[in-house]
C-alpha cells in the first residue's frame, strides 16, 4: 500500500507541475509594448496584449488555459486535448506538422512554439511577419519561469503569480515528504513516453527531476537524454512502478502488454503489466511525451 501512494505520488507531482504557474516577485503589470527573451535566446517583441493566440503544443495550451486565456486562444494543435475545452479549438496540424497556412489564417498577435519547431517552423512563421515566443523549459524551475513569462507576454502576471504560490505549496507538500526518504523506501520507477519502441528518459530530464522530487528512483538515471531501451534492460532495471502517457507518440493501449484493471478518475488508468515476471504496478497519465508542464490538480496522496 504505501509502494502504490509513492507511485500515485509521483504521478501527481507530474500533474501539478502542470498545472500552475510560478510563483515570481511582481512589481506591477508590464506596460506594453515589452520586450522580452524566448527559450531560444530570440528578443520578441510585442506592441500590445495579444488578442489572439495560437498554440503549437499542448503544454502551451494547458498554461493559456490555466491563465484564464481561453477566450483568446483561436487555434491549437491536434495533440491539445486538456482542458477538455481545448478539443473544441480549431486546429493547425499536429505538434510535428504544424500547418503554416491555417496559423496565417487566424491572423495571431501571438504564436507559442515548442523546441520541435526551432528549425522549420518558427523560422517560416517570422519570415511571414508573426510574433513567435518558443518555450522549451527543461527543469522544474524553468517550467516555473515559462509560465510567468508566458504571464508577462499576456497581461496575466498577477494571475500567474496567484496560481504560482499555490503550486509551490503543493510541490513543497511532496516533497517535505519525500525528501528523507532512504534509498530502500524509493520504488523504482519506469517512465516511459513511447511505447513502440520504448523510449524512456535520462538523469538530464525534466521527468527525471519529477521521479526523484516525488520519491522515486528512475531506473535509467545511469543514461542521458531521451532514450530507447529493449525489454530485456527494463527487466533487469526491475522496476516497481512503471508511468506511461496514455496519448504518447506510437502508443498503443490495445497491446497484449497492457490490460486495463481499474479507471483512476477521468483522464488517468491503472494496467497490469502481463510481461514481466514480477508485481509491477503501472500507472497511465494522459499525457504527450513532450508536454510536462500544465495538467489538472490531484488530492496528494503519499
């Protein structure tokens, strides 16, 4: 029973970083236009509080929407699927094949891009004259500042800065309670984002840094970057606890591997994993593989 609250607990860390902006020091609203540095060391500029916004991942769309943007919000991606009110968005492409003429279409004050767009797409887009802000935040505490920025650009820095403190409270309740846990009282945790083949995370990775904050052990933390692995090395890893994003790139939930045993609430499953030759408990968050920052918030339950 308490290997299954670790494992909850480490699910809902992943959730609440999600979902709730950063708490950063606020002097006032920006008085616009601003200028204002992106993740990829670009200065944009913006004139005015864009009206309409565009989203490009559903990481972006879920810290628009926990800012109160809906409203302005006037195209998302086909992966943008949380809240629930993002499926009703009109749509440009996928997270991957981003369709440059639907975006001109809606006529955006402000486009939010991903890391997978630095090369083709953000480039295509500010050569059409559009405001691009790329956001690739790759720790807890970037994840953090990529809301407050996204705060600032958008007028919302007092909303940002509410939900924020909010959230660091919440994290701050995991990990009081995780931080002097020894090594033996850490299950080992599989985190996968693919599933044909199986891609895991490295040390280096903001999943990583999730794992260990809520109590785990992630059993390629010997490795570095994204990652694919066989089953072989994932039974030797012997993991406890395995997470898998029920809408991850190449998933496919109707694998012999996975067998659904209980629904946990409306966006989250818990599989038994019929493969391995040990008791594994294996959570499902419905969650992209590129999407760690913005989910719903769930009663902790270490």
């Amino acid at each position: 029973m308490k290997l299954m609250r670790l494992g909850f607990g480490i699910i809902l860390l992943s959730l609440i970083v999600a979902c709730t902006p950063p708490a950063e020091e606020i002097e006032g609203v920006a008085s616009f236009p601003i200028e204002v540095t992106d993740h990829l060391g670009r200065v944009v500029k913006l004139e005015k509080i864009p009206e309409k916004i565009v989203s490009l991942s559903p990481s972006n769309t879920e810290i628009l929407f926990a800012l109160g943007l809906a409203d302005k919000v006037v195209a998302v991606t086909n992966l943008c699927n949380y809240p629930e009110a993002a499926l009703d968005k009109p749509k440009v492409g996928g997270f991957s094949t981003v369709d440059i003429e639907r975006v001109v279409a809606v006529e955006p004050d402000l486009i939010l891009a991903a890391y997978i767009h630095e090369a083709e797409v953000v480039p295509a887009l500010e050569r059409l004259g559009l405001t691009v802000l790329n956001l690739n935040p790759k720790t807890l505490d970037e994840v953090l500042k990529t809301i407050a920025l996204v705060g600032k650009c958008t007028g919302k820095e007092e909303k940002a800065f509410q939900l924020g403190s909010e959230m660091r409270s919440r994290i701050k309740a995991v990990t009081d309670k995780t931080a002097n846990l020894t090594e033996a009282q850490r299950p080992r945790v599989f985190y996968v984002s693919r599933s044909e083949p199986l891609y895991s995370v490295g040390s280096d990775a903001l999943v990583h840094e999730l794992l260990v904050s809520a109590g785990g052990i992630n059993v390629f933390q010997h490795l570095s970057g994204t990652i694919t692995v066989s089953l072989e090395a994932v039974i030797q890893a012997n993991p406890q606890v395995m997470i898998a994003g029920t809408q991850m790139a190449g998933a496919n939930l109707n694998n012999p591997i996975f067998t659904p045993r209980k629904t946990c609430g409306s966006r989250s499953f818990l599989f038994s994993l019929l493969l391995f030759p040990f008791n594994l408990l294996v959570y499902s968050i419905a969650s992209a593989s590129h999407s760690p920052s913005v989910f719903f918030e769930r009663r902790l339950l270490l």
